[in-house]
C-alpha cells in the first residue's frame, strides 16, 4: 500500500484512518464524503502519516469540530483542495487553523457550514492569497465584508459561489470585480439585494467570466442583461446564463442575449415576463443554445351547462 496514492473510501473508522497513516505515506488524494463515523481523533490520525496529501473531501462528515481540523492541518500543510460541505460543527476558529498552516490552499469549500461568519473568512483570505475556488453557498451570516476580504486578498479567484448569501450587496461585489479580474464562474442564486449594478461590474471588470447564476435574483432587469451582452465576456465568453424567478426580465433581455454568440445554455424558469415568441427569436440567432423555460398551462373556463369540476393541466387528484 506504500504506492498507494488516491483512495476512495465509503466507510471509514478510526482504526482505518490510523492505517492510512502507517501504511499510505504518499497518499495524495482521499475522499471521505459522507463517511459518518470521521471525529477528530480520525483526523489526527491521518494528519500523522499523510502529510502528503494535497485533496481531502470530508464533505457531511458532521462531527468534525475546530479540534479536528487544528490536528489534520498541522501535519497536512500541502493541502490544496479542502472540502468541508455539511460539517455543521464547524465554526470561524477551524478557519483560523487552516489560515496558519494551509497556505497553499486554492480550493476551499464551506457550502452549508452555518456557523461560518465574517471573521472566519477574512482570516482564510488572508492566510490563503493563492485561492482560486471558494463556496460559500449557504453560509447565510456573510455580508459585504467577506467579499472584501477576497477582493482585498485573493486576486488570483476564478470561481465564487455564494448561493443564499442573502446580506451581499452591489458594494461589496463591485469591490470584488474591481480586483479580481480572473473570475470565471459565479453563482449568486438568492443574493436578494444586488441589482443591475452588479452586472455593470461584472461586465467592466472581468472578462473571463463564463458561468453566471442569478436565479430569485428579483431586482436584475433587461437593463443588467443588456450591459452584459454588450460586454467583452458576454460576447466572447459567457456559456451558462441562469436567470430562473428573475421576474423583471422579459423578451428584451433575450434580444440583447443574441450579442451572445458563446452561450451555451439559459435558464428562465418562472421568468413570467418571458414568452414562447421571445424564446423562439432568439434562437433563431443562437440555433446551439438550451434553453429551459416553463410556461404554467392555462386554467379551462368553467363548463357551460356542465356539473363536473374542471381542472388545469397542472392539476391532479389524488
């Protein structure tokens, strides 16, 4: 097992993780996703033997505490990518920990860590300014200042992901824009407060930026859509567009989206401003591209002269 250098792993105890400690010193990559019976003292274990590893996955691995990621981070300093999804647990002080051993970190992930605030985050963008993914979907405590940790720190970040962060707002993300021109991939589904300002940043600042998510994003309007088509990236770049209850885009945002010559795929579920006709003049001009649409059937009129209930399409018994 001395060769061994990438393991994945559905069932893990804490005898199994001292084994891998002996035995798989060049050990590189390991999953535990979802291996429940992962503590602290599992994470030790591992730290002690596997200081090569560079990927660890302990996504939904719930009883990891601040305790357990001091121990694995002291002795796995190489980390490159760590992903922490699910660890409930977790809380500010275990970011701190990987701020001052894991500088060589580019790709963190923290989605559904709720106890994730501010503090933490600035601490990881300052110990890790080589970072270049960061999820913080579903850390709902966030605001503004996060975003200016990263922008502040972390120049080299091409992917953000920040769904339900709902306290961000269009300062914080101009700020973003501003310095980090490498961003590729951002989805800020449920980020309630942004408007089309932060489209306009988005549009003037990064170039690269091929992946864009702004589902329940209720105050974008066809003005952001049309600042982003005419934009570098919009018209070079941009492949996936998702816009699902953006309820005040209508057809005009799919006129200026034919700009988009790159797009590849468009979401506008529940968009109830857009039409079937909107839908079928722009894919004219872009023939290649998915779009997902639904369109609610329409309720039949009562029957004359009928005692039947009627229903909708939508509709069923049970």
């Amino acid at each position: 097992m001395g060769a061994q250098k990438s393991l994945t792993v559905p069932l893990l105890f804490f005898s199994t993780c001292y084994s891998l400690s002996r035995f798989c010193a060049k050990l590189k990559h390991l999953d535990l996703t979802s291996c429940v019976s992962i503590t602290n003292s599992s994470l030790k274990g591992i730290s002690e033997g596997c200081r090569n590893l560079e990927y660890l996955n302990l996504s939904w691995c719930d009883q990891i505490t601040k305790d357990g990621i001091e121990a694995l981070v002291r002795g796995c300093r190489g980390l490159k990518s760590l992903l922490l999804r699910g660890c409930t647990q977790l809380e500010d002080e275990a970011l701190k920990h990987i701020q001052n051993y894991c500088h060589e970190l580019v790709s963190l992930n923290l989605q559904s860590c709720p106890r994730i605030t501010d503090e933490g985050v600035v601490q990881i963008c300052k110990g890790c300014p080589r970072l270049q993914a960061l999820c913080l979907s579903g850390c709902g405590n966030l605001t503004d200042a996060s975003l200016s940790a990263l922008a502040l720190n972390c120049p080299r970040l091409q992917i953000l992901e920040a769904a339900r962060c709902s306290h961000l707002t269009d300062a914080g993300f101009t700020l973003l824009a501003r310095n980090c021109h490498d961003l590729e991939k951002m989805d800020l589904e449920e980020c309630v407060l942004i408007t089309d300002s932060t489209l306009i940043q988005l549009s003037i600042h990064c170039p690269n930026l091929q992946a864009l998510s702004l589902s329940h994003c209720e105050l974008i309007t066809d003005d952001g859509i049309l600042h982003l088509s005419n934009s570098s990236c919009g018209q070079e770049r941009l492949q996936v567009l998702e816009l699902d209850n953006c309820l005040l885009i209508t057809d005009m945002a799919l006129e200026h989206l034919e700009h988009c010559q790159g797009l590849e795929r468009l979401e506008l579920y529940d968009c109830q401003q857009v039409t079937r006709a909107g839908i079928k003049r722009m894919r004219a001009q872009l023939p290649h591209v998915k779009v997902h649409a639904y369109f609610a059937p329409v309720t039949p009129p009562t029957a004359v002269g009928g005692s039947g209930h009627r229903l909708c399409r939508c509709c069923v018994i049970l």
